[in-house]
C-alpha cells in the first residue's frame, strides 16, 4: 500500500529527503522590499511551528530586517534569503553579489551603521563567508525547548522534540 502523506507534510518518494526544505527566494534591489522580505522569513517560522518565544520572534525579525537591508543596500542588486531548520536551531542566510562585508564603526550622530552589531547581540550566532563572486551573511536563533503550548494557555509545552519522539 502506498505511503500516504498527512496534511501540511510532504513526503519524499525515496524517503530521504529531510523536511522542513530550506525556502529560499530572491529579493530585489529595493528598500521598500524588505519588510515584505521579513514578513516572509516569520510567515515560515511560524508556518513550520518552529518553538521560538514571542521576544525570540521578535529579535528574529529585526535580525532578518536588518541583514537583508544591508544586502539590498551595500550590493545594490538582487540578493536571495534562504530559511532552513538545522539541528535544533533556525537558520536565516542572505546572499548577494557584493564580496566584502560593509562592517562601519558606528557614529555616535549617525542613524545607520549599526544592523550588524543588533544582530550581533541579538542571534545566538551569526558570521558570513565568501560564495562565488559575492557572500552570504548567515544568523542563527536556537529553538526553544520551553515554548508556548498549542493548548492557547492551558500549559507550557517542554522539550518539545521528545514529544515528537513519543508520537
């Protein structure tokens, strides 16, 4: 009997694909699509029932706007985001076609200057490194192993990777 897939899960033919798929689409070289861009990278965190708390989500947000910016802003060209889930941690990359990273001192009169240093302090790790002519800027933000229950407020759900293994 054929394998039947459960609602919202896909399930690979050969059965050795991993799941959640890395998303990845393209961003143009425009300011005013980066909010859209953010937007998106929530949608899917959010879409894949990744256990972040609503401060973590945040954080992430302003994380993802602010390394997508910098792509859009410095490379003045397209740039692709990619969302993955990797071992108990959620990973954002931005690639764009600039080779160098744009890292400034912040001026204490200036406004900008200081995205890099927010994500900095804010993921639980973040780097970047060369890919062909260009880079991708990359931050992680480690799952949560106590996140809100599904239950709306009846309890906190703990662990819940063990739950996955008990069903």
């Amino acid at each position: 009997m054929p394998e039947v897939a459960k609602p919202g899960f896909v399930v690979s033919p050969l059965k050795t694909a991993r799941f959640p798929v890395p998303l990845e689409w393209g961003v143009p070289p425009d300011g005013a699509a980066v909010p859209a861009a953010r937007r998106l990278v929530l949608e899917i965190v959010r879409a894949w029932g990744v256990p972040l708390s609503g401060e973590a989500l945040e954080e992430l947000e302003l994380c993802a706007s602010e390394v997508i910016a910098n792509a859009v802003g410095h490379a003045k060209a397209r740039c692709a985001v990619t969302v993955r889930r990797v071992d108990g941690r959620l990973r954002v990359e931005v690639a764009d076609p600039h080779p160098t990273l744009e890292r400034r001192e912040a001026d204490p009169e200036s406004t900008g200057g200081r995205g890099l240093l927010l994500v900095e302090a804010l993921a639980h790790a973040w780097g970047w490194h060369p890919a062909g002519a260009g880079k991708v800027v990359w931050f992680d933000f480690r799952e949560s192993c106590e996140a809100p229950c599904p239950t709306y407020g009846w309890g906190t759900a703990h662990d819940l990777r063990l739950l996955g293994a008990v069903a």
